[in-house]
C-alpha cells in the first residue's frame, strides 16, 4: 500500500492498486503519424486506386465498388433476425429522442439593438458528414446510433458510412444499423483508407465536411492530420471509466462495471474511486475472479493490469476532485446519494448515477451518445451531440439611415484608433451620404 504523490495530485489517497502502464495520454506513435500521413497523401494523389489497394492489403477487400447497392442492402437487411432489427430500432429512437430534444433546445433569434438594427443568429446543419463505424474484434454498430441517427436529426443532407469487413465477412448487423440510422450511402470499407477518402474524396466518394466515429489509432490518427481540412467529432483515445464509491456500493457489482469498460482494449484504463478500504479490496478480489473465465479477458485482463487504479481518499469530496483531476470518458456513481455529483463534479464527459444505471447503458441502449472526449479532452469539450453537427452562424442588417450614420460615426473612430483606415473609411462614407457631410478623405459627393 503507498501514498499517492503530492507532485501528481492535489488529492491525498492511498493506492491499492497503481497503473503498471506508461501514460495512457501519450498521442500517436511517430510511426502511425508517418503511416497516416502517406496513406492520406497517396489518396489525395491516386483517388480510387490508391484506396482500392489499401483495402486489399489491410483488409484483403477490393470490389470495383464499396458502395453498397439497394440490392446488397435488401440481401444484407433479410439476413439480419428480426429481434436484432426490433432491439436497433427501440435504440435508435432513444438516441432521436434525446438528439431531438438537444435540437429543440437551441433558438435562433433576432433581435433589434437601435431602430432598423437587426441582428440574428441561426443554426445551420453542415451538408454533408462521415461517419466511421468501428469493425475489428468487436463490432461497434451502436456507433452507427451515435453518430448517423444525431446527424440526421440536426438536419445533415448527406451522410455517407464506412465500415469494415470483419474477419472477411460483411458486417450484416452494423450494416443494418447504418441503414436503419439514415445514411444514405453505405461503404464495405474500414481504416484510414476509410476516413481519408470521405474526407479529401475520390472519384466514386465525395467529400464530407465533417468526420464523427470512433476507431482505433490509425483512425485516430487520421482524423486528427484530416482537421481543418474538414471538422472532426473529437479526438479520440482509449476507452476510459472512473467509479466513485463509498462503502454502501456493491463490491461485486462495481467490479462488474470496471471490467465490462476494460474489455475494450488492453490500453483501457479503469479507475475506481472510494472512501472505504474495505469496499476497495473486494473489487479487487471480485475483479481476479471475474477475469478467470471471462470471455474477453485478452484485453480485460491487460487493461486493468497495466492501467488499472484503485483510490482510497477520505470523503467523498475528495473522490470528486480526484476523479475531476482524471477528467475521464464515463464516470460512474455508486454512493448513497449519487446526484451529489451532479453539483460536485465537473470534468467528465457523461455521468452515470446510481447502482441502477450502468456505463454500458450509455454504450449500447439508453440513448445518450457515447462518443466522450478521452485523454482529458472532458476539461474543455463535451461529447458528440447534435449541436456538432450545425453551425452557429450570425447575420446583421441595418436599414435606418440615422443608425447606420451613427455606427458610421463610431467605427470610424474606433478604427482609427486601431490604425485601420480602410475600416474607417467604410464606417465614414455610410455616415457622410446619411447625414448629408462631406468626406474629409475625398471629393466623391452622394447623390440624393
């Protein structure tokens, strides 16, 4: 048992359990960035053929066309059992639901400051999105609820969808789910070949504006060189959960939840957070018995080996600020009254309160998007929301000429005061043909 560090934390605790991993907040690798950067460029360079052979050598799939047709998607839908189809759709209306009610909360308005001053804003969706749903050793189709269903609702035209083959097989569930969800173009392609050509387009794929959807490093990666050049959902990392706890949590059931957040990779941190010891060792105990026949323990295993961590700390306003210092993806809140946090607690990206709500609920099924900002990202953004796909734009309009000569009058003045005299210039020709004076710059008169 050691101390925590004063130099790492402005929390005292006792560890019971330390990270045996390096940061988990390290970026790309130089050789995935090296990877990235060509593979982009030489899409960029060769289009089609270049993402063509990309896909046969990672994935060893090269069709003349990764579009899938409506013919493919009639195949694919028939295969899918019906309850598969029901359980997708319930979910996808929870997520429409929440992303409807996020839309409904944003206003346009305008307003008007001085007489025929008008100014307004409005909530624009962007025209076209990517999104990336995840293939690999587990297929992540609730991906295609989080981020096609939300762009749908914010009123997005277009959303093309990529994902992979898995192990040489289509996908036919995610495949379901992406149709289900909305998107109107639907791609048997994964990778950065993948995010690379819906973002810079080929000449089968036009490009998008925006790129949503997790993915592992290379996605990441790629998603990361591609902003600017088109927006991005957030920059993402491994998964991450934070379990806050006092001595009336269920041990079993906390460690229960640790490991079902582990199991989505080796590198995938899980933090529990509690005032009792005693409640601390029986995690630790449950969490050794659990692995040993746990289906996915390859990676549950290794990510609560190398970056698991147990906290004891003496009150539970000390686990608030420890786990505010984490700043993690999903924070978890197993005390006797958990909406304290929603008053204590302000670095996470979603909380999930009380025993009976769980970190996978939010994953799969309950309805609120589970793409979180990672790696600390929580201290400066929230998660993906229907907002992410809309622009908040403004306009202004002035009509009444003494208004108009006004302003023309000030910005004048203020921008001489800035040294920018074509600003000023602007604001004073406005104020002379208004108010009917002579511009002191020029001999141009304004005709009545």
């Amino acid at each position: 048992m050691t101390v925590q560090s004063a130099t790492t934390s402005s929390v005292s605790s006792v560890l019971l359990k330390s990270p045996a991993g390096n940061s988990v907040n390290a970026g790309s690798t130089p050789q995935v960035r090296a990877t990235v950067e060509s593979v982009i460029q030489d899409i960029r360079d060769r289009g089609d053929e270049a993402v063509r052979e990309y896909s046969q050598k990672f994935d060893n799939y090269a069709p003349d066309s990764f579009l899938l047709t409506a013919e493919q998607l009639s195949e694919i839908m028939a295969r899918v059992p019906q309850q598969v189809i029901d359980d997708i759709k319930f979910v996808q209306e929870q997520v429409r639901v929440v992303a409807q009610k996020q839309l409904d909360s944003m206003s346009d308005f305008e307003i008007e400051t001085l007489p025929g001053v008008r100014l307004g804003q409005k909530n624009v969706p962007i025209r076209a999105a990517g999104a990336y749903i995840p293939g690999g050793k587990y297929p992540l189709l609730a991906s295609a609820h989080m981020t096609i269903v939300t762009a749908k609702v914010a009123g997005v035209e277009r959303v093309a969808a990529c994902t992979p083959l898995i192990q040489g097989e289509v996908p036919d569930a995610t495949v379901a789910a992406m149709y289900l969800a909305g998107a109107d173009e639907i791609y048997l392609l994964g990778g950065i070949q993948a995010v690379a050509a819906m973002a810079v387009g080929t000449e089968t794929i036009k490009p998008v504006n925006m790129l949503a959807g997790p993915g592992n490093a290379f996605v990441a990666e790629a998603k990361r060189q591609l902003f600017g050049e088109v927006g991005i959902d957030l920059f993402a990392g491994p998964t991450e959960v934070l379990i806050v706890a006092d001595e009336h949590a269920d041990p079993f059931i906390v460690a229960v939840d640790l490991l079902s957040q582990a199991e989505h990779g080796p590198d995938s941190p899980a933090v529990l957070i509690t005032t009792s010891e005693e409640l601390g060792r029986k995690v630790m105990e449950h969490i050794d018995e659990l692995l040993i026949d746990m289906p996915t323990r390859d990676y549950a295993a290794a990510a609560w080996r190398d970056w698991g961590a147990v906290h004891v700390v003496d009150s539970l306003d000390d686990a608030y600020a420890l786990a505010d210092e984490y700043a993690y993806e999903h924070v978890q809140v197993l005390t006797e009254n958990p909406r304290e946090a929603l008053e204590k607690m302000h670095d996470y990206g979603a909380l999930f309160l009380g025993e009976g709500t769980c970190v996978s609920y939010g994953d799969k099924v309950i309805g609120t998007n589970h793409v979180l900002p990672t790696r600390g990202a929580a201290r400066y953004t929230g998660g993906l929301w229907v907002g992410k796909y809309l622009r908040t734009v403004t306009y202004q309009e002035v009509t009444n000429e003494e208004s108009s000569a006004f302003f023309g009058e000030l910005c004048g003045r203020a921008a001489r005061v800035e040294r920018f005299e074509g600003h000023a210039r602007s604001g004073d020709v406005r104020a002379a043909k208004y108010r009917g004076t002579q511009l002191p710059w020029s001999n141009h008169t304004f005709e009545n």
